[in-house]
C-alpha cells in the first residue's frame, strides 16, 4: 500500500484465510489497509489456478501516516492494542 502524508490507515488482525490462499500472510498476524470497518474480507482471484481465496481481518485500530517519514504512527488506543500483544507473545 502507498501512504500519503497524514492519511488515516486501519490495523487488522488476520482472523481467518481460505485454503489455498495467495496472500503469504497467516492468521493472527497484522495488515495494513485503508479503513474498512470492524471487520473485513479480503477477496483474491489467483489467476494462474483461476481459484478464489479470501482472508479475514478484524479491526485492532488507527494510525496516521507521519509526511517526514511517511510509515504509520499509531494512535494512542491502537498503541495500547500493539504494546498489549507484544507483551502477550513475548511471555509465551
């Protein structure tokens, strides 16, 4: 995804995928795209099997993209959301 300088961009959760799925991508991990709702389905045509996939995310929360580095800087609740898993996986 190409950022603009201060756009709003949505984190998600990968809650689920189709099997076979294109998108190297597994569930529980996170996905940037632009803001689609509580939660989401990501549609594929894998042209070359000619199968439909899909993945499924759910919302974890917002960031803004910074314009001098142009990455997304997430806002207050969705860094809370981050710090919260982090701390979670690293005592697993």
């Amino acid at each position: 995804m190409r950022y603009k300088p201060n756009q709003r961009v949505a984190y998600y959760e990968v809650t689920g995928k189709s099997d076979p799925c294109p998108a190297r991508i597994e569930v529980g991990e996170i996905l940037i795209d632009r803001p689609r709702g509580k939660t989401t389905v990501w549609d594929f045509f894998n042209s070359r099997t000619e199968e439909p996939a899909w993945v499924t995310g759910e919302l974890l929360g917002y960031a803004r993209v910074d314009p001098g580095t142009m990455k997304p800087v997430p806002e207050p609740k969705l860094q809370a959301v981050l710090e919260r898993r982090k701390s979670l996986g690293e005592e697993a």
